[in-house]
C-alpha cells in the first residue's frame, strides 16, 4: 500500500478528487457516529471520562493522517499539516473561553450545551471551506495580500498580549448578534429541551439555544478571521494552489473536529492555561513576521543580494524562505512552554 503511495508522490503535485471526497466522506461518517452510535442519550453530557477519550480518538487520526500524507505526498506536506494542525489547536483550545463564558451567561445546561457545540461544529465546517478557498486563490492572484495579512496577524498578536484575560466575552448582551436577534425575532427566555424553536401562547419563538448557537457560529466567523490567514503563513508560497487548500482544509478541520470533545475535557480547567494567550501572541506575531519579512527584505533588493544579512538557513533559491521545520519548531517550544509555565506557576484564585 505505502509502495504505491510512495510512487504517486512523484506524480505531478495535484491533489486528486478522490482524496478530496474520501476526506469529506470520513468526516461525514464521523460527525454521523458522534450524532447516533455514541450519542447514546441525549439528555446528558457527555462524562469526562468519554470526552478526553474522544480527544484521544481525534489526535489519534490527526497522527495517523499526518503520516498517511508524508507516505503519499512526501514528509514536507506532513510537517506542514503538522504545524497547521497544532497552531489551530492552540487557537482553538483559546476560543473555548468565550464558549464558557457564553454558555454561563444563558443558562445553558450542560447535557444542551453538546447539541450546540455540534450544529456550531457544521456550521464551522462550512465557513472554513469558504475561507480557504477563497484566501488561497486571493493570496495566489495578489501576492502583495500575503504580507497584508502578515501585518494583521501582527496587529492582532499585539492586540492579544495587551488584552486582559477578562475582557473576552465582555458584555454578551452587547453583542452585535444577540441584539439584532432581540430585536428582529421573537426571543423567549425559557429553555424548551433540545428546541432551537418553541410554541409559547400560539407563538412561535426563537429560544436561549439558538441565540447561542448564532453566537457561536459569529464567534467562529471572527475566529476564522485570525486562524485562516495564519495557517495560510505557514504554507510556502510556491507551493501549489490546490496542495495548499488541502493542507489547510485538513488541519482546519481535524482541529474543529476534536473542539468539542476537547470543551467538555478541559472546560473545568481553563484556569490552569494561564499562559496559553501570551502564547498565542507570540506564535500570532511570529507567523505575521514571516509573511512579512520576504517581502520586506525584497524591497530595493536585487535578486541575489540578500545573502549579506540574512542568515543562510532563510534563504531558498535568492528568496527569504522561513523552513516548515523551524516554524513547526518555534510554534512546538512556543506551546510547550506555555503548558509547563502554567503548571509550574498555576492561577491564583
């Protein structure tokens, strides 16, 4: 089987359809399982004990994927899924805040708060397949978006380390979607079981679950927002469009995948990330370095002319090239560090 494999890694570097559909169809086939075959009984969440087995389960094929490609497509492409995967993780493991958060200010219970997290799932799903499509062929027509997103990657690093960890989810009421939803729909306080809508006096109405969910499924526009362009600086700039969009799609999803299992391991454990934002900052700021820095350092500069300063391990035919195996790394030590500073200086109560 890997022989084969092997030898289609020297074809021509075109992701055929049939790994495209047979990836959609084994997402399919698990968001299928987890909604029947292991959901069991919908009136409760989910126990610990199965949601970091779920978690296991889904790092598990995350390893398995990640080898399956460097046997196909060559061990680059498996480093670059690797990176891409960990920093959406990372990204993910942050957007968990405002879950809480959110979750907490309705009221909502936790055998309800899986129904949510799964719709939001699909509806993640799907902003994710727009976005890198769309950010792939934008960033392959005009190169000069590349180094634009680099500077918003870089504002938004920024912006994140100077951010006090209680200013997320601030204020949900405020929000500019449970106001519009307030004030365009007919809302009702009351909770009707696992119903997004309710009869209440011959009324139709929206309940606390669906605003929620729209809450959620913003959240994760705006999520996209950051992850999309930061993924997408890890990939090289010559490689192929199509490569590209597979890389980033599979990571993308193979971390969303495992978000909600994940919510329901660790939710009672937040406090123990203490350094997990600074973190996120630091990669964030990294990453936007590095889509900016080859354009930066090209200005004014003749091919060839950049040797000089430029240290020789970042220079690829001429060009400023960060190598996958130094951002995989930087990004690996990055989160490490974190995680061990966090146990090592827990937060106080």
């Amino acid at each position: 089987m890997f022989a084969a494999l092997s030898a289609a890694a020297e074809a021509p570097l075109v992701i055929p359809h049939w790994a495209w559909g047979a990836f959609l169809g084994f997402v399919g086939l698990m968001l299928a399982l987890d909604l029947g075959v292991f959901k069991k009984n919908s009136n409760e969440a989910p126990s610990f004990k199965e949601a970091v087995a779920w978690c296991v389960v889904w790092v598990s094929l995350a390893v398995a994927f990640g080898f399956l490609l460097s046997a196909w497509r060559g061990p680059e492409d498996a480093e670059l899924f690797a990176a891409g995967y960990v920093l959406e993780l990372a990204l993910s493991v942050d957007n968990l805040f405002i879950f809480i958060l959110v979750f907490a200010h309705f009221g909502i219970p936790e055998r309800l708060q899986h129904r949510v997290l799964f719709w939001g799932i699909l509806g993640a799903v799907a902003m994710r397949a727009v976005f890198i499509v769309a950010g792939i062929a934008a960033v392959d027509r005009f190169a000069l978006l590349l180094p634009l997103f680099g500077a918003f990657l870089l504002f938004t690093g920024l912006k994140m380390a100077f951010a006090g960890d209680e200013h997320d989810g601030k204020g949900v009421e405020e929000n500019f979607v449970v106001r519009m939803v307030r004030r365009f729909l007919p809302v009702t306080n009351r909770l009707h079981g696992e119903a997004f809508v309710a009869l209440e006096d011959g009324r139709r109405v929206f309940t606390p679950l669906f605003v929620v969910l729209l809450v959620i499924e913003s959240t994760d526009l705006l999520f996209a927002i950051d992850s999309i362009p930061a993924v997408l600086g890890i990939l090289p700039a010559g490689m192929p469009i199509e490569e590209k969009r597979f890389i980033a799609f599979t990571s993308n999803i193979f971390a969303i995948m495992g978000l909600r299992s994940m919510y329901f391991a660790i939710s009672g454990f937040m406090h123990l990330f203490r350094f997990l934002k600074p973190a996120l900052s630091f990669i964030l700021v990294f990453i936007g370095l590095k889509m900016i820095l080859p354009w930066a350092a090209g200005i004014g500069q003749p091919a060839g002319q950049l040797g000089g300063w430029v240290p020789a391990f970042l220079l690829h035919e001429g060009k400023v090239h960060v190598p996958t195996s130094v951002s995989l790394s930087v990004i690996g030590f990055i989160l490490a560090l974190a995680i061990a500073l966090s146990v090592a200086f827990p937060k106080k109560k």
